[in-house]
C-alpha cells in the first residue's frame, strides 16, 4: 500500500536532481538521486520535539513517502551514517549537542484506511494518535478512545507500547510493517515484536516502522463513542499539565507504586533546575518553563531518580528516550 503525500513542501519520487547540493548559508541543502526529497544539513530539532529544546541534526530528512524513505536510508547507507528516527517528537529528550549522522522524521508519511469488512485500521506511521482517535470515534468504531491524549505518532506509539486506561498499542496491533536497514520491508505481528510494559524489541533497533494495523470494533454509536473519548480527554485535561511543553510522562511506574505519587511524596513537585520543572499538577510531568535547555530537564531526571532512591531505594526508570550526549551535562 503506498503512502499518500500531505500537503506543502513534497518529498516525492521523481527524476529532477541527482544529488544536486546547495548551499544556504552555514547549511547544505542535498536533494536524493530520483527525488526532491531534501535533506538539510545542522538543522535545529528544537522545533521538532514536544519540550522545545534540543541542538541541531548533523543532517535532517523528512521524506513524504516510502519510496523517499527508502532513497533517504540507502543515502545514509552510502556515506556511513548513522540513522535516528524521529516521529512526533513527544517522548523524546534531545542533547543541546544535537545528534549525529541522519535523523529521519516520520511525521510527513500520511494514510489511514478503516475497512469496515474486517474492523481493521491501518495507517502510516506519520498519522497522530489522537486524529485516529477522534476520526474512529466519529466513525462508530470502537478501540481508540483511550489514546485520545497520546500526544505522538503512530510509528512511537507502535516502538513504545504507548498506553493509558490500562490499554496499550500491544492489545489491539494486527501487525507492523517494518523498512531493513537493506531498504526491504517486513511485516511483524505483536509476538515477534516483542512487547512489555511501554517497550518493545523496536526501541533502540534500526529498523522503521512505515505502517500499522489495528483491530477495532465497528457498528457502535457514534454519539456513545465520541462521548466516552471526550471523557478520557478531559481526564487528561484536569490531571496532566498541557499548558508547558512537555514529554508526557518522564518515568515508568514501578509496579505497584505510580511513579508521580512516589516523587510527589518526595517532596518534588514544582522543584526546578533553569527553566525545567517537576509539574506541580501530576509530578510525572518535567515542563518547560521558558527558556529551559536539555541539560536542565536532564539534570532534573537525574535529581529526581536520586531523591526516590534515597527515600524510597526505588530507581525510577525513565520513559522519555535520550538522544544525544548527555554524560557531561550535570
């Protein structure tokens, strides 16, 4: 199934360049062999991650179809760099270093199909969670009203075991289509991809995931549906803080303690280091305050794991992935 293209700057197959570079100003500017598809040079991933922070990737590409995605690692391939992927940025902390070699946003691969035959949803993996959660609902078709305030990709979702409402991507994913690092695909069920508690055997692997597909249950109301996604929407509204740039939740809940009750019994909530903050709504949360840089959200993770453990001897173990360096930071 080819992925369909989104509106604005296209990176699509053609045959206008072939490895054209162009210079602009302290950047490069490459466009693949067959493509417009251009990848940049030092482009800042600030803008691309949910917190706001983050230095710049070595180089930037941001392909609209597979076939782009393809070209886009067969070039990484070619000139031995390493590969990062990034969807929606919302669960990602980013050094103020920046990354090396070629980071591959996802966010741009756009197609969702609902089958009514089956019950079946598949989607790329560029789609939001919550439109499908709101696009299912109105449809009538049951599955997805807890993942109405999971603020990332499909492509994340699927790497992560992303869940709320004790639900998760693992009990309703069919399969997940997967690009090599050769550039050929493969399709995974949930067995193979080996999933647990918000992880998976994806997370840290060099394999992409392009599409999904997911089970739900058609033929409901849509009235009944959209109202119970509205309810856990405004759940989240009422406990999570939405009013600062955020990751979600910083820290996997060690079973059977949540990790925001453990830090708040801490003593942490509205705790700072520069611009970052433990949340004073839900102390799971580390908001940017204004002006706050990936040293500062790192330092603070740092500090809080180390307070529970002194308290509770409770090593939180985060939920945030951390690209970049980060050793030297506190």
């Amino acid at each position: 199934m080819k992925i369909s293209q989104a509106d604005g700057n296209v990176c699509t197959v053609s045959t206008t360049h072939k490895h054209k570079t162009v210079n602009s100003g302290e950047s490069k500017i490459i466009y693949l062999e067959g493509t417009d598809c251009a990848i940049k040079s030092q482009a800042s991933l600030s803008a691309y991650t949910s917190y706001r922070v983050g230095g710049a990737a070595e180089w930037y590409v941001a392909p609209r179809n597979l076939e782009a995605l393809q070209a886009s690692l067969e070039y990484a391939k070619e000139h031995e760099l390493s590969v990062t992927t990034l969807g929606a940025g919302s669960n990602l902390l980013v050094s103020d270093r920046g990354i090396a070699g070629l980071v591959i946003s996802t966010r741009h691969l756009r197609h969702s199909y609902f089958d009514p035959q089956t019950g079946q949803l598949t989607v790329a993996a560029g789609e939001s969670i919550p439109s499908l959660a709101w696009e299912a609902a109105q449809l009538g078709w049951e599955g997805l009203e807890w993942a109405v305030g999971i603020p990332g990709t499909v492509g994340g979702a699927v790497v992560m075991n992303a869940g709320a409402h004790n639900s998760c991507i693992a009990d309703m994913l069919v399969s997940a289509q997967l690009l090599l690092p050769d550039g050929t695909l493969t399709t995974l069920t949930p067995a193979e991809i080996g999933y647990s508690y918000r992880t998976s055997s994806l997370q840290g692997s060099d394999r992409i995931v392009t599409q999904a597909t997911f089970q739900l249950q058609p033929g409901a109301d849509p009235a009944q549906v959209l109202a119970a996604t509205k309810q856990h929407k405004q759940h989240r509204l009422t406990t999570q803080p939405y009013n600062f740039p955020s990751c979600g939740s910083v820290f996997r809940n060690p079973k059977p303690y949540a990790a925001g009750w453990l830090i708040e019994q801490t003593g942490l909530k509205g705790y700072q280091i520069g611009g970052a903050q433990v949340a004073q709504l839900h102390a799971n949360f580390i908001v940017n305050r204004g002006g706050a840089k990936a040293s500062d959200i790192f330092c603070l993770i740092r500090h809080i794991q180390h307070q529970v453990q002194e308290n509770w001897s409770i090593l939180l173990e985060p939920e945030v992935k951390m690209l970049g360096e980060f050793q030297a930071a506190c």
